[in-house]
C-alpha cells in the first residue's frame, strides 16, 4: 500500500478516542501470551492488527527487552512509504530493537503501542 487513506485513517482514530482501562482480553501465540487492553483488542479485530502483537510477543523473549518492563512500540509509515517501521524503545526514546517491513497494507499512518509488564495498551488507555 503506497499511501494510507485519510478517511479510514480518521474514523479509526475517532474510534479509538473512546477506549479507557476497563476490560482485559488475551492474545497468544507460539511465542507467549500477552493481555490487551480494550483498544487492542479493538484493533485486532477491526484491522487485523493481531500479527503486530505476535511480534511484540516474540521480540519478548530476546535478551535486551527482558530488562526493560515498560516499553513503548511505535508502528509507523517511513518517508519511502513502502516500508513501514516497528520500534520499540524505553521510556526516555532510546532505541531497544527495530524491524522493517514492506508492502504491508496498514490503514494508519503510525500508532503508539505501550507494554507494561505483559500487558499492551494505547497511550490513552494508561
């Protein structure tokens, strides 16, 4: 996907807007589990983003991420726009791990993810 569509972008972000701390879902994979919030929850089933939180999963189980129990995951769009950029890093923006990927169709330009100690919320659910 070359460029994201504006529209769908919005509503998604409109939606989004409304989830709060209340409910508690779980996600697993082959790598682990991992509990989600109503947001995630929301955006693994209304865009298929279940596959990014596979990956926060797995890169779970690497060395540098075990010391660091707060985590903030950044989905996000690259100038080139084919290539889509997963970073996680610290609370103060150093750098833990990143991954790239290309061709992913993906109807937000980025999205904020924040891991605290197993559990995956949005920014506004904190």
């Amino acid at each position: 996907m070359e460029t994201v569509n504006a529209t769908i972008e919005n509503q998604i972000k409109e939606a989004l807007k409304i989830f709060e701390k209340k409910r508690e879902y779980f996600h697993e994979t082959r790598h682990g589990k991992i509990s989600l919030s109503e947001g995630c929850e929301y955006l693994k089933k209304t865009i298929n983003a279940g596959w990014i939180f596979d990956q926060i999963v797995k890169f779970q189980t690497m060395p540098e991420m075990k010391n660091y129990k707060v985590q903030v995951w950044t989905w996000e769009q690259t100038k080139l726009r084919r290539i889509w950029r997963l970073n996680a890093s610290t609370g103060n923006k150093q750098t833990l791990h990143a991954e790239f990927y290309s061709y992913v169709q993906f109807p937000l330009r980025s999205i904020q993810l924040w891991y605290l100690r197993g559990h995956l919320c949005l920014a506004s659910e904190l």
